[in-house]
C-alpha cells in the first residue's frame, strides 16, 4: 500500500485499540498518587512513537516528563513542530460518569473516557497520521519535533525553561497543535484565538479561632462574609469586571473579525437550552461568543468556608478561601492583572480581617493571523476530509505554551481541533466523535503534505 490515506483506513481498528490502551493509563497531573501512571504514559506514548519511525526520548523534569520524538529526513523541507498533551484532569466527581473514566466506552457513536478530547485522543491522531506517511512512504513531507507535554493541565510550570533552554532542537517554521474543538459537528475550524488566565487563591483569616456565632456574631468580622463582599466586587451591573484599570490594556478586535463571529451559526436559545440553565449573562453589549472568546472575565471557581456539614451549626469561622481565575485576552498579561486585583482586594476588604492572594497560574492570550501558507495548508486539508470550508473561530480556553512557542521560535501556531461543543472537557462523561479519530488522522495525513507543499523554500 503506498497511499497514507488509504492505509488510515486499513489500520483504524488498530488504531482505535492503541489509543483505548492509552486512554486507560490514569495519567492524572496533578495527583502525585499517579505520578506512577504518568510516567508510564509518557513511556508507552514514546514507544508508540519509536514505532510509527521516529526518535523518541523522555526529557527528565523537575515535575512529569517530556516524550520528544523526532524525524528529520527531508533536508530542504520545512521542520514542523507537533505539540500536544498525554496529561488529563481528574476525573471527580466519579458518580456521575456512567461508564469508569479509564476504560474507553463507545455509546452512540461517541467515544466516552477522560483524555479522548483533552488531549490524549486528538493527540494520538498525529502519532497515527505520522505512522501512516512513514510506512506507506518511507518518509515524511516534513521534517518533523514530536513534543508531549504531562503538565499541560497544571500550567506547564516546566515547559517554558524548556523551550527557553532548547531553542534550536525546537526550531520550526509551525506548530501545530489540536487540542482544541470544532465550531459544531460537521463545521471544522481553524482557531483564531485563545485566551490567557490568571489563577488566584484569596485567603480570608479572622479571630483566633472560630466563634460562637451568637457570643460573638455583630462584633467580629466574619471571614465569610467578607469573602463575600469582595467577591461582590469583582463585578458591576453590567457584567463588567470592576476591578480598577481591568480593560486597560483590552485589545479592541477588529471589525471584520466581530463580523465573521456574527456570520457564524449561533443560537442563544438552542446554547441555553442545552446547559440546562434559563438565561444567559455577562458583560453588556456583547454576543454570547465575543463573551466567552474575545472579552475577559473573571470566575469563583471553588469557595471554602465554615461549617457545610448535616444539620445547622450556629460558628461563626475564622478563616474563608476562595479560588478566583481570570480569562485574558489580547494585550493583557496575568503579572498586571496580578497588580491590579491585590490592590482592589485591599482597597475593599473590611477591616478586621486579614486577606493573602496567592498566585496559581498564569498564561498570555494568544491571537493568531489567520492567513498565510500553513493556514491555507490546514484549511484545504479540514476542506477535503469534512467536505466544507472551515470557519475561523476563537476558543475560551487557554493553552498557554502557544505564545512561548511564536515568541521564542518566531513560528507560526495552527490550531486545528477535533473536539466538539458539549465534549465535556474536564467534566464527566468527556467525549469524542469516534468518527472524528479516523477523520483527524486523515486530516493531518493531508495536512503535512500541504504543509510540505507550500512552505518549500
Ligand atoms: N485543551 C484545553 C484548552 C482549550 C479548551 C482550548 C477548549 C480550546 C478549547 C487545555 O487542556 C486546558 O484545559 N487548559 C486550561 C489551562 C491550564 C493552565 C490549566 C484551561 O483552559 O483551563
Ligand atoms: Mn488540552
Ligand atoms: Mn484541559
């Protein structure tokens, strides 16, 4: 057989199987109970690339390890980076998975488990479309760096002094990345954005210890509700964030770009109807997508305090915590938003209580230009497997090793995803269009000779 295409079809069983293998090892990030089983990922996921014919190697880290593999046998051609991640969230809350989310389960079309979307699916799809140009050919189109990260899920902490350190080995005209979703089923896309983050805890402390809360309550400050007056302040009644000096450094997006997003096939009633929730909100005077893709925000992600237990318990609590993130967009950087949220939480935090912000993580927004060899590249390669012209779209996720990758390489980031709306990402129950596996793999197989094509020198 000498057509990669063809060949995609003849080994999808395998395929399929290889990744259902990959998706059972519980490569958990952020739980150290499974550094075990992340390490053995990243093993297995180097093996796998060693045999689709590249060089692989694990790069030791202060924290999980890098799979770098590598094909470079096309002198003259262009050298394409591939990043991705073999890390996945937790899967609580288990109860609510109705199949275990390590052991991949197929209903409806639909390839249940935690890491078919995020990122483990999508990212095995370049191992296969790899594999299926070196053993029709013999050779890629393209040179290629195989870069897999285990901590994309806790704020790659070891990949930015890595990329910083290895600035040659990594040397690429693109990157190319899918780890992220479709516009809708059917209507493939290519990313135009991503956005930034800036992760918070806020500790809340008062009195010694807790209190009665008859004996004491009216006197003393309580920690709880002083959290909550600060979380009050976060936004004004217009959705808008209130923190001081917030928009600032907000980019204004381009008119043509506000015009596409309205071209594109959005209904508020079909979105709410299908989170389950009756109204929408957020900040005035923009549509549900320019909300979540091209304006920032600002979220509680987790609240602790006091007594949450059976029954009622009359304690008034010393201490209160909340965890407060931020999407960014364009020009804003989480080091000024850091600045601007210590000095309003100061400025609004009642006396009697004392208040410490720690940072968690962080990540600048990315915006790409949508033009360009590599992103016609991609747009004729989505073109002939799904059939359609992609539609650019933005994404309120954050990947935020994209920006450190342009700006230390000087490439160019492709975000071409497989995922869809309501694939569950981090949540229970994630999903992947099965077809979607075969239709990605086709997908990049075209992808890397157009990108051969088109960025020969
Ligand atoms: N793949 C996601 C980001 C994403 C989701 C991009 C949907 C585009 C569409 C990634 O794995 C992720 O979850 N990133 C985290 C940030 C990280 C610092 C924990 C996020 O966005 O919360
Ligand atoms: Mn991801
Ligand atoms: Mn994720």
């Amino acid at each position: 057989m000498t057509d990669p295409i063809a060949f995609v079809g003849s080994q999808l069983d395998r395929f399929q199987s290889e990744l259902y293998d990959f998706l059972r090892i519980p490569s958990i990030s952020a739980k150290s109970e499974h550094d075990g089983d992340t390490r053995r990922t990243a093993e297995w996921l180097a093996a796998r690339l060693t045999d689709a014919g590249l060089t692989s190697e694990l790069v030791e880290t202060p924290g999980h390890p890098i799979v770098l593999a590598e094909w470079r046998g096309a002198p003259g051609a262009p050298t394409v980076l591939i990043y991705g991640h073999y890390d996945v969230q937790p899967a609580e809350p288990l109860d609510e998975w109705l199949s275990p989310p390590f052991e991949p389960t197929v209903r409806d079309g639909r390839l249940y488990g935690r890491g078919t979307a995020d990122d483990k699916g999508q990212f095995y799809m370049h191992v296969k479309a790899l594999e299926s140009h070196l053993a029709t050919r013999g050779s890629l189109p393209i040179n290629v760096v195989v870069l897999a990260e285990g901590e994309e899920e806790v704020g790659s902490p070891n990949l930015v002094p890595f990329v910083e350190a290895h600035r040659d080995r990594l040397a690429c005209a693109v990157v190319v990345i899918s780890d992220s979703g479709m516009f809708a089923e059917g209507l493939p896309s290519l990313l135009f954005s991503l956005r930034g983050l800036a992760y918070f805890e806020i500790h809340v402390k008062g009195a010694k210890s807790d209190l009665h809360s008859g004996e004491y309550g009216g006197a003393v400050t309580n920690p709880g509700n002083a959290l909550a007056r600060i979380i009050a302040s976060l936004h004004d009644r217009d959705g808008r964030v209130a923190v001081p000096g917030f928009y600032d450094d907000v980019a204004q997006w381009d008119a043509e770009t506000r015009e596409q997003i309205r071209q594109l096939p959005h209904d508020d009633r079909a979105y709410r109807a299908e989170l389950g929730v009756n109204a929408l909100s957020g900040e005035a005077g923009y549509g549900t997508l320019e909300r979540t893709w091209i304006r920032p925000t600002c979220d509680v992600n987790g609240i602790l305090c006091g007594y949450t237990g059976e029954g009622a318990k009359t304690v008034l609590p010393n201490r209160a915590m909340a965890k407060v993130s931020f999407r960014l967009v364009p020009n804003q950087t989480p080091a000024k938003v850091r600045a601007l949220f210590e000095a309003h939480v100061a400025k609004v935090t009642p006396p009697g209580v004392t208040v410490e912000i720690r940072e968690l993580h962080g990540g600048r927004p990315w915006r790409a230009k949508v033009e360009g060899p590599a992103f016609e590249a991609a747009a004729e390669a989505l073109e002939e497997t799904f059939g359609i012209r992609p539609v650019p779209m933005g994404a309120g996720g954050s990947i935020p090793i994209v920006v450190d990758f342009e700006g230390q390489l000087g490439a160019t980031a492709l975000l071409v995803g497989f995922s869809l709306p309501g694939c569950n990402l981090h949540a229970p129950n994630e999903w992947l269009p099965l077809a979607y596996f075969g239709n990605g793999i086709e997908t990049l197989v075209r992808l890397y000779s157009k990108l051969g094509d088109k960025l020969a020198s």
